[in-house]
C-alpha cells in the first residue's frame, strides 16, 4: 500500500495499538518498517515532487522523530549510535526521508550543543511532547542572517538558499550574527509564522523530498532569552558547541550508506527475478544468478558496503560517547581525532556509493533502465547530495591526519 494512498493515510497511526520499542534493537526494527512502508512508491512520490506531509507523519507515528529526546516527555531516550543506524535504516526505503529525519535528530540535538541547562530543558520537553520535527536556515555558504537588538528582543533578517525540512517542519533553527559585532547567535522559532517565507523552489536532480528549498527571514523576533547558550547576552564557549558539523557529516554518510544498501537490495531482487543469462558465453548459464559476472559483481559491491558500515559504526559509537559525556570533557585533540575519522567514512561511503548506484545496471541489465523499474532514484539521492561539500577536502583532512598528526580545524563543513 502506498502512505499517499488516502486509504492507507485514512487509518491514522498504525502504531497506535503496538507497544513502544524497549531498546536499540526494537527500534532499528520499528525503523526497518518504516523503510518498507516508504519503499513502496518512493519512486512514484520523487517523481510527484510534493511536499512529504505524510511521509513526516509516519514519522512521528512511528517514535522516530522522538527517538533522542528524554523518556520523561515520551521520548525513547536512545544514544546517537542508534539515531545513526535508523537513519540509514529509513534511507534504504526513501533516501529524501532519510535525510529529513537526520536532520532532524542534528536540529533537536542544538540546544545540547550550544545552549544553557535551562533552555535545553525547555526545548527538549517542547519537541519531545508534541513530536516536533526541526528544520534549519542555517546555510553557511550564504551570508549570515543580520541580527539587530530591540530592547529585550533579537531580530532575524536575511535570506538562506537551503532550508531542508522547510514546510514540513514545526520547529527552524535559525543562525545569524548581531549587527556591528562578529557575534553568532543561534536560535529555535516556531515555522509557522508570517516571519518565515519558503520559496517552493527545491526541484533538484535528486533528494527531491527533503523540502530543501531557500527561505526568507522577515523580522523574526526573538526574546535574548532564548539566545541559544547566553547568560546575561554572554557566549561561554565550549569544544563540544563545535561537535555539530562532525555530527551531521556522519548523518550524512550513513543515509548515503542507506541508499547504497537501497540500491544493492533493489537491484538484487530484480536480478533475482527478471535479469536474464546471456547466452553467447558458451556455457548456457539457464539463470542470471548463475552469470560468474553477476556474482563476482555483487560479491564485490557487498564487500565494499560491509567494510563501509564497519567502519561508520565504528566512528558511530565513539562519536555517541562522546555527544551522550559530560560537555566539559571534550577536548580539542578528541574532537579532531573523531573528525578525521568520519572524513574517512564519508569520503570512502561516497566512493563506493556511487560506484554501487551505478554498476547496478551492469548487474541487472538493459530492461533494468526502464523508468518502470527506478533504479535511477539511488544515484541520483546519492548523487546530488554528496555534492554537500567537496569530497577532495575530507580526503586531505584524512591525509594531513594520517601524515602529520594535525587534527581539522572546526569550520563550518569540519
């Protein structure tokens, strides 16, 4: 069944009847069915280009969107290594979705990262309660957004050319920096306010559910109060406020690794069913997954996922450690060292990814290209957004790490 079939969306919560998931593992699994709801017409949904308002609901009927945020609102309380592998999980069914989700769990995880013990309170009872999905007009390649002062208040303007989530979030992080200073300011607004105008221009090659269209920011006022991490309008800098951009490379890498796995599932099962022996090999193979060709092929593909998502839970569980301590324990040297290695894991999933999306083919053959199969939508997700930043530069960060020690400086893309 399709989730936009209004048959299907017309039952309401599938959930509603089902007990919770107790640990790690019923949760990969309540994952997994989302995937498999998702994967029914994610290619009939990508080419529709509508905005994901059932897709996001399944979400958070599911316990999804809640899985990071404190058992005492509702929320699963599990560690950023689970939050990873159910990303990728999702992925596999619907790589845009994936991305959404992902996002999300970086977003809801701000407040930690940056703000006073009070306002994360505050936030994670406000999104946790109400299964608040987060977006972010936090687009670093664009100018920041201005900030100016009135009174006890801050006043966002500006424009961002990617928002992802954009309409179909409830809560937009917004980032900018105070007028006259070079001072950044995080905050956490409501979506829905006549402030915040989306343009409903993402139709991109792929990832085309993901609302990653550009936003305006009109006079967005918020109380200093809500300053994310200010005490009396002063920022007390931590390590750990840099951990954001590790974090979200890492989401990156494993819905890349999802879509990978996607397109290797997908394309197995077409072989499996439909791929045809070639018959001028002087053997007279009868079957496809008799082929030498085939199953070195996907012998090989395989190998190289499984060696990805080694290495991605690996660097998984030591940046969850590291997110779920004491904020005050992180170093500069620990940071760096978990940096180099999700570089590593990026640069190598992107790689072999797109290797996968698209030796595929050769594995399945030429009535595998027909639009009615879909198998287009793997490299393309994978395709367009592994363009996020220059592959190039994780592959020197890991070199200089590897040559010389040196550790990458915080920025905005390390």
């Amino acid at each position: 069944m399709s989730i936009t079939d209004p048959v299907t969306t017309g039952l309401g919560n599938r959930w509603d009847d089902a007990p919770a998931p107790r640990d790690s593992e019923e949760w990969l699994d309540r994952a997994q069915e989302v995937a498999d709801i998702l994967a029914v017409d994610a290619v009939e949904r990508d080419r529709a280009n509508a905005t994901p308002h059932a897709e996001v609901q399944l979400l958070k009927d599911s316990g999804l969107v809640t899985l990071l945020g404190p058992r005492e609102h509702g929320g699963a309380g599990e560690s950023w290594e689970t939050a990873y592998k159910v990303i990728r999980t999702v992925a596999r069914g619907d790589g845009s979705i994936g991305q959404v989700l992902g996002y999300h769990y970086l977003w809801a995880w701000a407040a930690r990262l940056v703000a006073t013990e009070e306002q994360i309170a505050a936030v994670e009872e406000l999104y946790t309660a109400n299964a608040f999905v987060f977006g972010g007009a936090v687009n670093p390649r664009d100018s920041d957004l201005v900030i100016r002062e009135d009174g006890d208040e801050l006043v966002f303007s500006g424009r961002k050319s990617f928002s992802t989530g954009g309409r179909i979030s409830d809560l937009t992080v917004l980032e900018g920096v105070l007028e006259g200073t070079d001072t950044h300011i995080f905050a956490i607004v409501p979506t829905a306010q006549d402030g915040i105008v989306f343009a409903d221009d993402w139709d991109n090659l792929g990832q085309r559910l993901t609302e990653s269209g550009s936003v305006e920011i009109r006079d967005v006022r918020v109380p200093w109060a809500s300053a994310a991490g200010f005490v009396d309008k002063v920022f007390h800098p931590l390590t750990y406020n840099t951990l954001n951009v590790p974090t979200i490379q890492l989401v990156f890498a494993n819905f890349y690794l999802g879509i990978a796995q996607g397109a290797l599932e997908t394309a197995s099962a077409y072989t499996r069913t439909t791929t045809r022996a070639w018959p001028y090999g002087g053997d007279d193979k009868q079957r496809a997954t008799d082929e030498w060709y085939v199953l070195e092929g996907y012998g090989d593909l395989a190998s190289k996922l499984w060696a990805d998502e080694a290495l991605l839970d690996s660097v998984g569980a030591e940046i969850s450690d590291v997110l779920h301590a004491p904020r005050e324990e992180l170093t500069a040297r620990r940071r760096g060292e978990i940096a180099a290695r999700i570089a590593a894991g990026k640069l190598r999933i992107v790689d072999d990814g797109l290797e996968v999306a698209t030796r595929v083919y050769e594995l399945t053959g030429a009535r595998a290209t027909s639009n009615s199969v879909g198998l287009d939508i793997f490299w393309r997700n994978l395709r367009t957004h592994s363009l996020h930043d220059p592959i190039a530069y994780k592959k020197r960060e890991v070199g200089r790490f590897v040559l010389l020690g040196e550790v990458p400086e915080p920025t905005w893309y390390t």
